[in-house]
C-alpha cells in the first residue's frame, strides 16, 4: 500500500494533467463549440497533493525500486523526508484550493473569452506538473530521479510566474528562468563530478562521494550555489524579489513556501553534513557568513519595497539566509548536526506554512471575505507575528534553535538570529502596512475556496511543530525564556513604530527608499550581461568579416586557376600541329640514344 | 551457426527495391507507397532478427573476395546493428513522412528512388566488415543523397549540392588514399580485427597516427567536425524529410559511426590511447561542440539553427568514444542513438511548421503551440533532450558524459558539458518560449506566412505521426532508459564488449 502511495505522489498529478489535457485536445477538436466551457480547475484537480499527504501521515518507511526507471529508480519515504513532505505536500493542497477561488473570475470569463480560457488552461496544466515535480524531488534517492524533479518543477514553474502575461510577469520570468538556468548548470556540474568521481547513483553515495573525493571542497561549493539559487543565497537571490510579486498569489505562496525549500532540500541531499571526515568546514563558514550577509541585506533592501509581495519575498530571502546560517553551522561543527537537523526541518516547514500563508493574505486583503474587519486583521496578523518568533510556530521553533545552538561553538549564531528577526519584524509590518494601504473592498463569501484555504492555512501555520512528523518532541518555551525571545520582536516593532512616525511627520516616504527597485543586484547584472553580448557581437561581426575576407579570396584564387585550366585549352591546336614533329624528333632522339648506348654499353644493344 | 543469408537479405530488401520504385511510374503514388513501406517494415523485422540471433550469440557474415587482397565483407556486430537498427526505424518514420511531405510535387519517383539507394548505403555502411566494403557503401551514399540535396532544383538547392559534393567528394578522396595505404601497410582489415595494428611494433607507430589524422580527416568531413563542417549548413535547402534522414542516421552519422569503426574496430581503443590519439578527437570535438553552438545562436531561421545544433550534438558521440574507459564509450554509442531520435523529431516539426504554415523564420513562430500542439509538443520535447533535461533522451548521454570525463581523469571535459548545455537553452528554450508563451496568428495578432490546412489534425496525419513517434521514443528512451533492448543497454553491452574481451 505504501509503495502504492509512493508511486501515486508524483504520478497523480500528472494524471490529473492528462485529464486536464484531454479536455483540451475535446476544445481543440470542436473550436466552434458554443455554450458554457468545462471548469478546468474542479475539486479533483485540486486533490493532486493527495497520495503525498496520505503518504506522510501513513506511519512507516517504505522504498521503491524500478529497475527500468532511467538509470536506476529509488524513491523512498523514510523520517527524514516525511516531514519535508507533509508540509510541502500540505501548502501545495491549500494554494491549489485556494488558486480555485483566486482565479474565479478568469474561470467565469472562460466561457467568453478564448484567450483567457488557455491562460487558465496553461495554468492548470503546469500546476500539477509543477506540484509533481516538487513532490519527485523529496521522495527521490536515486540521482536522476532527483535532477529530473528538480528541472520539472523550475522550468514548469516558469508558466506559473508568467500567468498574466503583462509586460513585468514577463520580465519576472525572464529574471527567474535565467537564474534558474545557471543554478542548474551549477547543479549538473557539481552532481556530474561528483557522482562521476564517486560512481554514485543514488543520493547517500553522492554524499560519500564528495566526503571521499580529493576536490569534495569544489564539488560542494558548486552545489551550494546551484541549490543556492533556488534557496535565495545573497547575490544569486534576485529572481525573487522579481518573480514573486508579479506570479499570481498561490504561485508565489507555494513558490516562497515550497519551492525555494527545493534548494535547501538539494543541499541536505548532496551536501554531507555531519561527516567529520569531510573536511568541509571553510566553505561551512563561508556558507554561515553569506546566509546572515543576505539576512540583513535583505530586510533593509525590504523595507524600501512597496509592493507587499516584494516585500514578503524580500523577507524570504533573509529567513532562507538564516537557515542557510545554520546549515552552514552544521557543515562547519559537524558534531552539531544531528540537533541542528531536525531544526532546520523545523525552521523549513514552519517558514514554509507562514509565508505561504503570508501570501495567501496578500490575496485576502486584496479581495477580503464578509468577515468582521478585526478578525481579518488579526488573523493576517498571526502569521506576521509567528514569522518575526512572537507567537505560536515561530516562537517554539526559535527556542528549539537555541537549544540545538546552545552550548556549542556556534552558540554566538543564535544571537545573530535574533537580531536578523528584529529585519524581520520591521519586514512583516512593512508588509501588512502595505496591505493596509492596498486593501480592497469585501467581495467574497468566508465560504468560498479562497478564504477557506487561507483560514485553514493559518490554524495550520500556526502550529507547525505540533503536527509536523519530526520525530523529536518540541516543547513550549518556559516562560523564564520568553524575554529573551520576544526581545526582538519588540525592537522590531518599536524600529517599525519610529519610521511609521516619521513617515507620517514627514507626509510621506523618503525620496532614497523609492529608488531602491525591488531585483537590486539584477539591474546590475543585466547591464553587465548587456555589455558582453555587445563584446560578444562585436567579436564575431569581425570573426564573420574575416572569415568571408578569407573565403572570397580563395574563390578568387580558385577563379584564376579554373581560367588558367581554361587557358590550356589554347594551346590545343599547337599540339596538334606539332604531333607528327614531336613524335619524329622524340623518335629520333630514341635512335639517337639507343645508338649511343650500344656504343657505350655494346650489351644493351640487344642480344649478342 | 552461420546465416550469410541474413545480411544479404537486409541490404538486398533496400537495394533491390530502388529499380522497382524506377520502373514505377511517376503517379503511381500508391504502388509507390506500398512497396517503400513494405521495404522498411521488412528491413525492420530483419534487423530485429538479427538483434535477437546477436543475443542468443550467433554469428552472421558472408563474404567474397572482389579481387586479389580485397574482399566485399558483410558482417553482423553489435555496433553495426545498433546503426542499422537506427537506419532501420527511421526509414520507416522518415519514409511515412517523405510520402505525406511531397504529396502533389514533381520528381517523387526520382525522390524516393534516391532516397531508399541512400537509406541501403546506410545498411551498407553498417553491415559492411571491413574497410573495403566500407568504403564502397560509403561512396554510394555521398552520390545517392546528391540528387536528394538538389531535389528542388532551384539555383539554391544546385549550388548547395555543388558544395555538398565538393566536400564530400574531397573527404572521399582523402579517406580513399588512407584507406589504400592502410591495405599496404596491413592488408585487408577486417573490423575486429584489433591486433593487428597492434602487433606492427613500435617503428610503425608514426606512420599509424599520420594515417589515422587521414583517415580522420576523410571521415571528418561527413560527421561535420569543425572546420569540415561547412556543407551541412548549406544543405539545408534540401527537403524536409531529407535534411532530418541526413542528419539524424545518413550523411552525417555515417561519418561519425565511421570514426566509431575506426576508433574501436581498426586501431581499437587502447592503441588509439596509447598513441594519444584520444586526446586529440577530445580536443577536435570539444571544438566542435562549442562551436556549432555557438554559431547556432546566430542563426534566425530555424533549419539552420537545428543544422548547427547537429554539428555540435554529432561531437557528443566523438566526444564520449574519445574518452577513455567504458561510460565515455556508453555515451557515444548511446548517443548515436539518441541524437538520431531527436534530431529528426525536431526537423519533422521544422517541415510541418513550414507545410502546415509556410515558416522558415524563428520569429513567425510565436503562438504556434495553439495553432499546431502536437508538433510542438514533439518539438518541446526533443528541445528538452538536446539540452540533456531529465527525463528525455539527452540527460542519458550527458550523465555517461560526466562519468566517462571522470574515468577519463578529465574533469574540464565537464565544464564543457555545461557550457555546451547553457548555450543550447539559449538557442532552443527561446524557441519554446515562442511557441507556447508568445501571441501569434493563432491569437489573431497577424497572419502565418502561408497556411494550409493539409488535414483534419492540426496537419496531415502522414506529417504528424511520424513525428509523434519520434518524440515519443526520444521520451522513453530516456524515461526507461533501464530496460532491456534500450539504446542505453546496447551501449553497455557493447562497452562491455570493448573493455572486457
């Protein structure tokens, strides 16, 4: 049975897509159809996360082994994953109810309008694909099955961001794919070398591999960035601020919440935390510096975001920062690990739920259910306040870090974490400053898929560590703790608070804040990449001239000799007035030599 | 147990066809049509036989001698058959495809004529045992496919195929002049026959690497190694089915299974190595397979973009057999599969486009997807697997590429990989993107250049099957790349084969 649910994680949702593929190809061959159009996104198409969710709540481990599957198929479901799963599988459930409800009025618009029924059609087509793709990824052991879950879901992700098609989905998309490319040029790079030095099929070989292999240090700094693309590390970071805010509002919930864990996922699987022999511990400390650069960074690149969603990814990036921090941590203190690694999981899901949930909330705000006004306030504030360790999740989370960090030579981490979550408060009331601003006007039922999936999602978000599998217990912080983690949210707050006042003395935003676009370092990049290709042009315009110089001046060379052959032909009548003197002279000369000879040699003469 | 009988019956079913499809007459399409699929299904079902006997250990060849110290040799090995499998299968695909492609123009009888001598040389040249009988098959397909480049006629098409036969006549020569003195040197080389290169001692050895840079350059020529490959390019004025039959198993193949044969079956892989000879097919085809791309991101039309694609996938299999060790060797054969597969899936989508629409040019391909689905599917599809994305054909070959570069002890070889697979997103992901995200015609933004509607389907069913299938096999060699009679499993049978006699 559980092998059974273990096929079905990833095939199911590409069933589904069949399905939905299917009712296309009934649009395709009957185009003049009239009358009301099929709902492409129906409760089925929202149960693709199904057998993965049955599967991480089914207790015990199971494998699966298909020989005929690439090179080897190994997919297994054991404790490690289970968590991973349960949560990843949990937001992809509820953003794809929820995308039910958001993507309403293009539903309605379908039966009219042709091109915004594809537009829906695309999207319910690459969703599951997307989902199926996330999901192959967790369950897979053997390297292919990994890669090809990992490509699955970026490159169909790409349809997702674009959805709208305006001009800066576009650019989003193009910003996502173009990261998204080099990250898994660096992945292939760094598996191909390792699994090549190592001949590793399947992920716990790979990461014997690079512990044995004599550059271990160079493969896993080329899978660090790789994956660090996807987990936004500082300076590879910038598709996100890019694609989340232009991506319709369940992609960027499950792209913030699922997605980019992918990457993190990617560095548990290949790098080999925990393994003293490694030998890995700078690129752990470099790993521990860049995560806390990009924390920082990116609360104060957040805070001058105005539109919510940049902002929320903005704060993605630097909470990914600190996880990245402690695995880091674990590659540096390997003895560290086995605590560290349930708290990374931990931090994983419960920022995962949160900032789906988060998102899903831009879409709340946006178009708010018929629901009393403080109780929409509140809730959107729940999960704000649990991301910045103040309430519920987050506060048991932190107290679970402390604890791994406690007493070790990583113990300093925890406080730089701390002071990351004062950004992170400042960031979360940004964001909710920013919805304020935005709000919309009451619009749908409380009933309707969109508010469902969002209430469920914050009772769900709210408590993470009660539900999620990890294996360990994780307990309420006592209340002697409780300054010492509300402390930043409290300075958050307060810092929050102080700029709100100023704001408002000043009527008004700083003129500096607005100047700093959401992609920073991208702009630069661009220009940078705009300037090679220019090089580049340049180059091989010259290259071409060259190249033609050189082929016209063979030709007129080739010209010459096929006129100089031609020339020979002149010389045709000469010859044959000459023939009959030639052949008397050559014949006399024959004589004449022959004659010579006998005198010379009387042998040759002939014989006698 | 030896059945001569067997590879005799395979070359005979494609030649003995070619005067009956002459005798036929120009509008007996249908008689036509049945007896070029009756051939390939035949030849088909011969080469499946002779994959099985393989199997079950059986030996075919059959033999006679033409003239003092040369002797017309027809072999079966696992290389061999692999090639002639590949010719066998896409006959089939190609030839449904030819028939649905030149529905209503002029010369189809001297076509298909052509066309089938071409795709018997192709049997020829992988039947053939020794380089004699190479050579002869060799030759036949450089003057068959001549009137198949020029088949249009037009002052484009003659001067392609005036170029075309320049240098392939050339490399004809060149290979000629080796292959006489190879004869001098050793006498008749049976294709197997390793040791005895092997045995001529050490004096030899520099006349050996003189003769295999020449042996190299004749081959060189037709698998469109850089800077032999200017031809292919301007080849592609030829029809569609020609161009994909040229550059997924004929012309250019030809020269890469030839440089396949040479490697393995004359100088065999560890004189080939100890010579360093190795080292500079590694360098020629990382060249090559730079090159090609990068030239290939120029190109606005899409043949000759797919065309320049094909000079540097074709170095993916110079690539793997040159390094040294059994994966680099599973990548190069397997890929020769591989690359046949979507090679000629993305040319039957560049044909169906220019029928079913009448686009040549990359940028009126916007919106396509909605207009032709299926074919861009295929397409998509094969784009996938020419970057090497999981789980297409492609990732197979550039997995054994890695492994191969490590066993080999060149790591770099890696870096080349990637950078080869960034620039074939840049050509191809482009052409995706247009196809599926941008508004065309079929949005009603402007018009497709000149569209037929050629069936009930988005094109004629003889046009979208074949290229359906295709695409379907480049999936599933990929996806279950495990199972047995897989390309992937012949590769490793024979890479067993090589490394452990």
């Amino acid at each position: 049975m559980r092998e059974i649910l273990l096929a079905l994680v990833p095939i199911w949702p590409l069933l589904l897509m069949l399905r939905s593929s299917l009712w296309f190809a009934v649009q395709q061959g009957d185009p003049h159809r009239l009358g009301p159009r099929p709902h492409v996104l129906d409760p089925w198409w929202a149960s693709a996360p199904l057998p993965a969710i049955a599967l991480a709540l089914w207790p015990g481990e199971a494998e699966l082994a298909v020989e005929g599957w690439m090179l080897g198929g190994l997919w297994q479901i054991d404790e490690a994953r289970r968590p991973w799963l349960l949560f990843a599988a949990l937001l992809w459930g509820l953003a794809g109810w929820y995308a039910r409800g958001y993507l309403a009025d293009e539903r309605h618009g379908t039966a009219h309008d042709d091109g915004e029924f594809r537009r829906l059609l695309r999207f319910a087509l690459l969703w599951p694909l997307t989902l199926a793709g996330n999901l192959l990824l967790i369950v897979a052991e053997d390297i292919p099955s990994f890669y090809l879950g990992f490509v699955t879901m970026t490159l169909a992700a790409y349809g997702l961001v674009v959805h709208t098609g305006e001009r800066e989905a576009r650019h989003g998309g193009f910003a996502y794919l173009v990261m998204a490319l080099l990250g898994e040029a660096m992945i292939l790079a760094g598996l191909l070398w390792a699994a090549g030095s190592g001949e590793a099929l399947t992920l716990t070989e790979l990461r014997v591999s690079v512990t044995e292999a004599e550059q271990g240090l160079w493969m896993a700094t080329l899978l660090w960035l790789g994956f660090g693309v996807k987990a936004g590390v500082a300076g590879l970071h910038v598709w996100l601020p890019l694609a989340h805010p232009v991506a319709p509002t369940p992609a960027s919930a499950v792209l913030s919440g699922v997605m980019v864990k992918a990457g993190l996922l990617g560095w548990l699987s290949t790098l080999p935390l925990g393994s003293a022999e490694a030998g890995l511990a700078p690129l752990g400390e470099v790993i521990i510096v860049v995560g806390l650069v990009g924390a920082f960074a990116a609360a104060l690149l957040g805070v001058a975001q105005r539109h919510p969603k940049a902002v929320l990814a903005y704060s993605s990036v630097s909470q990914l920062g600190m996880i990245a921090s402690l695995v880091g941590a674990g590659l540096s203190a390997p003895v560290l690990w086995p605590a560290l690694a349930p708290a990374v999981a931990l931090f994983a899901a419960h920022h995962g739920m949160t900032k789906g949930v988060l998102f899903l909330g831009v879409g709340i705000s946006e178009h708010p259910p018929r629901l009393p006004a403080w109780l929409i306030g509140s809730l959107l504030l729940l999960p704000a306040l649990s991301l910045a360790g103040a309430f519920g999740s987050g506060l048991m989370t932190k107290e679970f870090l402390k604890k791994a960090l406690h007493d070790s030579d990583h113990a300093a981490l925890s406080t730089w974490l701390s002071a990351a979550a004062v950004g992170t408060t400042v960031l979360m009331a940004r964001a909710l400053w920013r919805q304020w601003r935005e709000r919309g006007e009451h619009a749908i039922a409380w009933r309707s898929p969109m508010a469902l999936a969002w209430l469920v999602g914050v009772l769900l978000a709210a408590g993470v560590p009660l539900w999620l599998p990890l294996g360990k217990h994780v307990h309420w912080p006592p209340l002697a703790d409780l300054p010492g983690l509300l402390w930043p949210a409290a300075l958050g707050l307060g810092l929050a608070g102080l700029v709100l006042l100023a704001a408002l003395l000043r009527r008004g935003e700083p003129g500096a804040l607005s100047r700093l676009h959401a992609g920073d370092l991208w702009w630069g990049y661009a220009a940078l990449a705009r300037w090679i290709l220019a090089g580049l042009a340049t180059l091989s315009a010259s290259l071409e001239a060259w190249n033609s110089r050189v082929r016209s001046a063979f030709g007129k060379r080739e010209r010459r000799m096929i006129a100089a052959l031609d020339d020979l032909t002149h010389f045709e009548p000469h010859f044959r007035r000459l023939a009959i003197p030639l052949m008397v002279g050559v014949g006399g000369l024959l004589l004449l030599g022959f004659w010579l000879g006998s005198l010379v040699w009387p042998g040759l003469a002939g014989p006698g | 147990m030896s059945e001569a009988w067997l590879p005799v019956v395979a070359l005979a079913a494609s030649l003995l066809v070619v005067p009956v499809i002459f005798a036929l007459p120009e509008r007996a399409w249908r008689a036509r049509a049945v007896v070029n699929l009756g051939a390939a299904l035949f030849k088909l079902l011969m080469v499946m036989l002779m994959v099985y006997g393989l199997y079950q250990g059986r030996d075919y060849n059959f033999s006679f001698t033409v003239v003092q110290g040369a002797s017309f040799l027809l072999q079966v090995d696992a290389m061999g058959l692999m090639f002639a499998g590949l010719s066998a299968l896409l006959w089939l695909a190609t030839t449904v495809y030819a028939i649905g492609y030149l529905e209503d123009s002029p010369n189809r009888k001297r076509f298909f004529g052509f066309f089938t001598l071409c795709i018997a040389s192709t049997v020829g040249i992988a039947l053939a045992g020794n380089l004699f009988t190479f050579l002869l098959f060799y030759e036949m397909l450089t003057l068959s496919t001549y009137p198949l480049v020029a088949h249009r006629g037009h002052p484009e098409a003659l001067r392609a195929g005036t170029i075309y036969l320049r240098y392939t006549l050339a490399g004809g020569l060149v290979l000629l002049l080796g292959v006489v003195a190879m004869h001098v040197l050793v006498g008749d080389v049976s294709f197997g026959q390793r040791e005895m290169l092997a045995d001529l001692g050490p004096d030899a050895r520099p006349m050996l690497t003189v003769l295999f840079v020449v042996l190299l350059a004749g081959l060189g020529v037709k698998a469109a190694l850089v800077p032999l490959h200017g031809w292919l390019p301007r080849a592609m004025v030829a029809p569609a089915p020609v161009s994909a039959l040229l550059h997924a198993v004929a012309v250019v193949k030809a020269g890469a299974f030839g440089i396949v044969r040479l490697i393995y079956d004359i100088y065999g892989i560890g004189l080939s190595h100890e010579l360093g000879l190795l080292s500079l097919l590694t360098g020629i085809a990382v060249v090559t397979i730079l090159y090609g791309s990068v030239r290939a991101l120029s190109q606005q039309e899409l043949k000759p973009r797919l065309a320049y694609s094909t000079v540097s996938q074709v170095s993916y299999i110079i690539l793997g057999i040159s390094l040294f060790g059994p994966y680099g060797t599973i990548a190069g054969l397997s890929h020769l599969l591989h690359q046949g597969l979507m090679k000629v899936t993305l040319f039957y989508c560049a044909g169906n486009y220019a029928e079913e629409l009448g686009i040549h040019r990359i940028d009126d391909l916007n919106g396509a997807g909605r207009r032709m689905p299926l074919t861009s599917v295929a397409f998509t599809v094969a784009a996938l697997g020419m970057i090497g994305m999981p789980p297409v054909a492609g990732f197979i070959t550039k997995w054994y590429l890695g492994m191969g570069a490590l066993q080999a002890g060149m790591p770099w070889v890696i870096a080349v990989l990637v950078v080869s697979s960034l620039l074939n997103s840049a050509y191809f992901l482009p052409i995706v993107h247009r196809l599926w995200f941008r508004q065309g015609p079929a949005h009603g933004q402007g018009r497709w250049p000149e569209e037929r509607n050629l069936g009930r389907f988005e094109t004629s069913a003889w046009l979208l099957l074949p290229t359906a299938a295709t695409a379907m096999f480049s999936l599933m060699t990929g996806l279950l790349a495990g199972i047995a009679f897989s390309p992937l499993d012949l590769a490793i049978f024979m890479a067993n084969g090589e490394y452990r006699p």
